[in-house]
C-alpha cells in the first residue's frame, strides 16, 4: 500500500491512463478525466507530451484542469492555436495525433461508441449531445484509449447508437471501412483495462485494478467478457504519482 | 462596408422570421448579447445552425425560437448534458424542434463549402457509423485515385453573428485567442452581423489575430461583455460558475422560463 494511504477507484483509473502516454509524442483529449490524465502524464512521465484539444489549441500547457476545451488558459499556453476546419482536415484527419482519449456513454464488445441517444433516434428515451469530434478522431488518430466507468449500463451488449467506430463488427472492418488509425487499444475503467484481441479484435479483460476481482468486472460488464487466463493486476498508484494527482486537482 | 449600428437595429434588420441563423464561436467568442437580442425580438420558426449548441442555443430552444437544429455536440462543456434541448427532443417541450445532425469534421467541412460557395465538401468520415444513415451526407469516388470518400452539403446560413474583441471604425474586425469557424460563418452566410467588445481607431496586430474586413460584414455592433458567461480572451473571463448553475436551474420548465423573463426578456436593450 502506498505511504498515501488508500486511493479511490477514479484515481486509479487517472494514473493508470496517464501511464498509457508515457511514450506518446502527442495526445488528443476532451474535458473531464481525460483531461487530467494527460496533465498528469506531462507532469510525472513525459514532460513534452503535446495536448491537443480540438477547440484547435495544439500544446497546450494548462496549469490547472480546464472545464471546457475551450478555457482561456489552452489558448495563451498553447504552440499555435487553430480554426476547427484546420483541426479537423490538417491535423486529426491525417493521423499527426499519436493518441486519442474518448469517453462514451455505452461501449460494445468490439470497442464501438455510443455517445448520440439512449433508445429510438427518433424517440430517444435520453437526448445525449451528440458526436462532436469523436468519429473521425476514433478513425484516424493512430490509436484510441476509451476512458469510460465499468458499469452495466455503460458496457452493453448492443448499442443504441453507433455513434464511432472502435473495431466495427469484427476484425478487418476498418480496413473495409478506410479508417486509417489502429482503433481502440485499450479501454480503461475505474475497475480494470480491457484490450482488444489480436485476433478477433473483442475486448477482453487484460488488467484489474488493485483489490477488484474479475468476478466484479464481469459482473458489471454486459456480454461475457471473456478473460486472458489470469489477468495481471495493475501496479498500485505510487506516491509521486497520486501527490501529483492530488496536488494537480487541488490548484 | 459594415454598417456600425446599434445591436437592436442590427438584428432588426438582419434576423427574420423563419431564417436559418448561424450564431458561432467555440466555446470561445459565443455572441450571447445577440442572441438575447433575437429572443427579445420575438424571432419565430429558426433554423438554428451552431457545431456546438451550449448554454445560448438551449435558452433560445427553451423559449421556443426554433424549429430547426443543425449541429454536432448539444452539450454542456464540462458539466454535462443540456436540458432544455433535451426536452425538446424528448418531450417536444415547448415545440418539436427538427434536427440535421453530422460530426464536428462534416460541419466544419460543411461551413468552408459554404464560405467558398461550393455545393459541398468532400472528406473521410461518417463510415461505419449511425451518422451516415441519419445524416445528409453521400459516398463520391476520387475521380483521380477511386478512393470512396463522403460529401457533405454546404452551410449557407440567411445570417451569420458571431463576436469579436474589437474593430475599427471601417467595420473591420480583429479577433484572436480560439478562431473557431467564425470566419467560415461569416463567409458562407448571406448576411452578417458581428458584435464586438470595443470600437476602436485602429486595429493593432495580435499574435494569431484573425481579421475579417469589414466589407464583408454587413452590420458591426458594440457590445461590451457580449459574449458573456463565454469570454473574449484578454478582456472577459469564461464564467465558469454560471455553466455549472445552468445545469441546475435549466432542469425544471418553470424556473427556466422565470428566469430567462426575468435577466433576458426585460433584460436592457444594449445600446
């Protein structure tokens, strides 16, 4: 156990994202965790890891977490700072970002994303705001790390909506479909990070979180997610990277 | 050459019933004064055209401005959902509002067609996803390398309104910080109002100043602060804490209703 004493889930799941970019020249993030896991890994593993919002603010270098992708602070400490056209055609389009960072509210089992409703397009039973970014970042940033809370209502069987394409219906779709970047690697969640399979690309369980048993992850995972063996279990947060964690959220 | 006028008079002449209106600025340089403005002129029956309806298109849904809604991301940024736009679509409270929907690359795409008067735009997109089947957009083949890639409509909005921090006395506009497509609204639009926060004698070159001159524009209106509870870098500050009370007051019809009476129906006209 760490001299931090206990961590919650969240940060588990923030440090362990955070890792993820230890090597990354580039990341491309939107508000909320994934924001500050990419503060973090700046912070603690890759201090010239550029943050690319797509308010159009590329290396941005924020102090403290931003509510919007579009806070003052991304735009004054950015490299350059771009329209969305540009973004989306120079930048995003052409797989220059490295890494994308996506939340979704459901994810399936091959990595798809649903982000638009929750029932019938036409009559949704809840109205979700919709695609923004994510489709064409999905298919063309060089890979994908879903970030998403391990619940059942969360990883579901069948989306409502098929908002972005993770893996499609199988291996071999995004090729089909010319989606350039490599697709989801990893799916991290507040229990346990899932990865796709070399082979028939569906997500399995490849790590669970500190004191998570893979019976809790099934349990709060809608298919049968099928399970690598014995799944590793992630290294506990150490104590730089939860004092920065903490001192990052605190500012 | 831009006309400077008041903001009432601008959108008086410029905003009309039923138009399709373009009010832009990502997350940065949103023209909530304008929009005010076209709710307390009773503007019926619009096409609301924005990438991201936030706080102002949900106001002006709310009221019941709209019936049309083209966009790619009806969030509240960082905080969560919008419910008034919700309602709409769930419960056709207080009207059924009709939804064009893409991704932020098609309506990106979709304003520069409009700015280059083109009748479309071609892109790798939409494939594989929901999207393509809800969308207007079509599969086209690369004439020279027989790559499938998707066209997507232009935006020709009636009227375009966007901020800006400043222009001069020509009409010329300076704006820096995020440019969002503000250009692109402009240029793809028929007409075009831009409200800024200062009037100036003249411009003074920005690092990263984006200007659009001012005979391209048909009406420029001074609007100190309006673009609040969104900001205009350098002069105003995101009000943060306002994006995080919207999501409470907004959840109950009433209080909605109440308020928006209250701080934008008997708001002051800007001068």
């Amino acid at each position: 156990m760490s001299e931090n004493g206990e961590f919650t889930s969240g940060e588990v799941q923030t440090v362990v994202a955070a890792r993820r970019l230890s090597d990354a020249q580039s990341v491309f993030i939107g508000v909320g965790r994934p924001s500050t896991a990419a503060i973090l890994a700046r912070m603690v593993h890759n201090p010239d890891l550029v943050l690319v919002y797509e308010s159009g603010t590329i290396g941005a270098k924020p102090y403290r977490v931003p509510l919007s992708i579009g806070d003052g602070e991304l735009a004054e400490t950015a490299d350059v700072v771009v329209s969305v056209p540009e973004m989306f055609n120079y930048w995003i389009g052409t797989g220059r970002v490295e890494v994308a960072f996506l939340g979704a509210a459901q994810v399936d089992r091959f990595g798809n994303l649903n982000s638009t409703v929750i029932g019938d397009y036409d009559h949704p039973k809840t109205r979700l705001p919709g695609a923004g970014g994510a489709p064409e970042i999905a298919g063309f940033c060089r890979e994908v790390v879903v970030i998403a809370p391990h619940t059942k209502r969360t990883f579901v069987k069948q989306l409502d909506f098929r908002t972005t394409v993770g893996y499609g219906d199988g291996p071999h779709d995004r090729a089909r479909l010319g989606l350039r970047g490599k697709g989801p690697t990893a799916v991290v969640t507040d229990l346990a990070v899932l990865e796709p399979d070399p082979e028939s690309s569906e997500l399995t369980l490849a790590q669970i979180h500190p004191g998570v048993t893979v019976e809790q992850v099934l349990e709060q995972t809608g298919w049968d997610l099928p399970v690598d063996g014995s799944p590793a279990v992630t290294p506990e947060p150490t104590d730089e990277e939860l004092d920065a964690l903490r001192e990052l959220l605190s500012r | 050459m831009a006309e400077l006028t008041t903001l009432a008079d601008a959108v008086a002449s410029l905003v009309h019933d039923g138009d399709s209106v373009a009010l832009e600025g990502f997350t940065h340089l949103i023209p909530f004064a304008a929009g005010h403005e076209v709710l307390r002129q009773g503007r019926r029956d619009l096409e609301l055209v924005r990438m991201t309806p936030d706080i102002l298109y949900d106001q002006m849904i709310g009221m019941g401005a709209a019936r049309k809604l083209v966009f790619s991301y009806g969030g509240n940024p960082g905080v969560g959902g919008l419910h008034r736009f919700r309602d709409a679509v769930e419960h056709e409270w207080p009207r059924p509002i009709e939804l064009d929907e893409h991704s932020h690359a098609g309506m990106a795409n979709r304003y520069a067609a409009g700015a280059a008067r083109m009748p479309c735009a071609i892109m790798r997109g939409y494939v594989g996803t929901g999207l393509e089947r809800i969308a207007n957009v079509k599969p086209v083949v690369c004439p020279f390398t027989g790559e499938q890639l998707m066209a997507v409509p232009a935006l020709r909005p009636d009227v375009a309104i966007v901020h800006a921090q400043e222009a001069d006395r020509q009409g010329n506009v300076q704006l820096w910080g995020i440019p969002g497509v503000q250009k692109e609204a402009v240029l793809s639009a028929d007409r075009s109002l831009v409200t800024v926060e200062r009037i100036v004698e003249e411009l003074e070159p920005r690092p990263g100043g984006l200007v659009i001159p001012g005979w391209v524009i048909d009406a420029v209106a001074e609007a100190p602060g309006g673009s609040l509870p969104s900001y205009s870098l350098g002069i105003t500050t995101r009000d943060n804490d306002f994006y995080r009370f919207w999501d409470k007051l907004s959840r109950d019809r009433d209080e909605f209703t109440e308020w928006m009476r209250e701080h934008v129906l008997e708001g002051v006209t800007a001068a």
